[in-house]
C-alpha cells in the first residue's frame, strides 16, 4: 500500500469516522499537568476503585458459586453487587449523578449514547442492567475479568454470528434481565448523538419477547466542570484509556452526570428493527438537545 493511500485510510471522513470508529474532526482536549496534589487525588481514588470494584467482584463470584447450580442464568442476588459497587464508584470518583424519569419494569432492553468509560458507572449505579459489549473489552486486563463477572454480554462485529448474538440476547430478556446496549457501535465526544445502527434490536422482534418486550431510551449527558472543556470527560476515537482516566481522577473539583430514561417503546408496535433504532435515537437526541448539547449529530 502506497503512503498516500495508507494516509487517507487513517483520516476520518465526512461524518468523523475512520471505520467504525468515531474519532471526529476537531482536535482532541489537551491534558493537564498534573502536579503533586493531583496524583495524591489520582492515587486515593484509584485504590478506593480497586477496593470497590475488586471487592465487590470476589463477593459476587463467591455467591455465584451457590446462586449459579440453583438460578443458572438468573441473577436474583448477585444482580444487586454491580449496582452497588458503580454508586460507590460515582461517589469515590466525586461525579455527581442526576437521574430523570425511570427505568422500565419487566421484560425489555435499554439504549443509551456513549461517551465514555464513565458511562458503565453511570448507567450501572442507576439501574441493574446486562451491559452489551465489543468483544475485545473481555480481553482487556482488569476490566474484562471485572466485565465477565457481571455478567456482560461480549458480541464481535461479525455478520455471521448475528443471529447466534440475537438469540443470546432473546435468552436473558426472556429471563427478566435486561441488556442495555450502545447502538451507535461506538463513543463520541458527547456533544452528539450519532447514528443508531439496527442490528442487535433485531433481537427484539423474536416472537418469544416482541409482544411483551419494550425498549427504554436512555440520554446520558455529562456536564464539565466550571472553566473546563465540555468534552472533559469523553473517551473516543484515538484516545489512550490510562491517560483519560489519570486525568478523570486528578481533577480537584467534578462536574456532573445526567441520566435521563425516556417513556419506552413497545415492540410491537414498530415495523421493523430500523423503525425501533430510529424512534430510539431521536429520544436520546431530543433528551440531549434540552440539555443543550445534541446539535452536532454526526
């Protein structure tokens, strides 16, 4: 491959993507320095995670050693150890959390935008939900064991094993879990909400749920905190997770996260999986255009 042609396979196009990868057209934040107070905050909070993240997961694994041969694939105890570690995660990081209207009850899924790591501890300390993710997080040291714990679903971008993924999807909403997944396929700078892909709300049409099942929109907005930029807490494209979350945990004061649940959706009473994603991504868009923010759309 020629240079030339190598350089313009790394540049985004049009929308700000480079494959399936968003990573925009604007330049990315710059760092802070850090200097002695902020790695002192660095080193007290990453350890309190390590306590709590850690922890938490020997406790679940060691009741899942008994819950497992009685409720299989049913969590009805270690489905409450995530959502209790996450809100501890919320408070030891110091992001506030504001959460508007509410989470679905019985059978269904939830959307939501992405725009950071951060959005794992914030949706997860709202709601007890089955996260949906790439299939390299499981690989990824720490955080796949930690991931594989609680239970997330780990899907490849691979056509030919979508329908094995849509009937392991089928089997845990049909269990009374619910998965929430990141339909846009990948995070943004959180100023816009991009587009919603259709794939895994194909799930959704299984006979054996559509009737009963409804699908929850869920925005998820971050705001800066005074005098940094608005971007300061969103993780995408090119960007290194160590130095994001150094720089997360470093800062002497934290904004705030919102999560908004939108009403749900009823299976049954869309066309088509492409007419559930659209109708779902303009309630995440809308939910972030009162905020302010959502005019970029990529």
């Amino acid at each position: 491959m020629s240079d030339e042609r190598a350089e313009a396979l790394s540049r985004p196009d049009a929308g700000g993507f480079r494959g399936p990868t968003w990573i925009g057209t604007d330049p990315l934040p710059a760092p802070r320095r850090l200097g002695p107070l902020d790695w002192t905050r660095v080193a007290v909070r990453a350890l309190a995670l390590l306590v709590v993240l850690f922890g938490g997961m020997a406790v679940l694994l060691a009741i899942r050693l008994v819950e497992a041969p009685l409720a299989g694939l049913r969590r009805p105890v270690t489905a409450h150890i995530p959502q209790i570690a996450f809100v501890a995660s919320c408070r030891i990081v110091g992001l506030r959390r504001t959460v508007r209207g509410r989470p679905i009850d019985g059978i269904g899924a939830a959307v939501a935008n992405h725009a950071s790591w951060l959005d794992i501890f914030a949706l997860g300390a709202s709601d007890r939900v089955i996260f949906v993710a790439k299939a390299e997080v499981a690989r990824w040291p720490g955080i796949g064991w930690l991931a594989r714990g609680a239970g997330t679903l780990f899907f490849r971008r691979d056509r030919a094993e979508a329908a094995q993924q849509a009937a392991e999807l089928v089997e845990r909403i049909a269990l009374g879990q619910r998965p929430l997944f990141f339909p846009e396929g990948t995070s943004s700078d959180g100023k816009r909400v991009l587009r919603f892909k259709p794939t895994l709300f194909a799930a959704l049409l299984d006979p054996r749920v559509k009737n009963a099942a409804q699908v929850q929109p869920i925005t998820v907005e971050y705001e800066a905190p005074p005098g940094l930029d608005r971007r300061v807490y969103a993780w995408w494209g090119d960007m290194d997770f160590a130095p994001h979350f150094l720089q997360v945990l470093a800062l002497p004061r934290q904004g705030r996260v919102t999560v908004t649940y939108h009403p749900p959706h009823r299976v049954s009473g869309m066309a088509d999986r492409k007419a559930l994603a659209a109708a779902c991504e303009a309630d995440v868009r809308a939910g972030l255009r009162r905020a302010g923010l959502g005019r970029e759309t990529g």
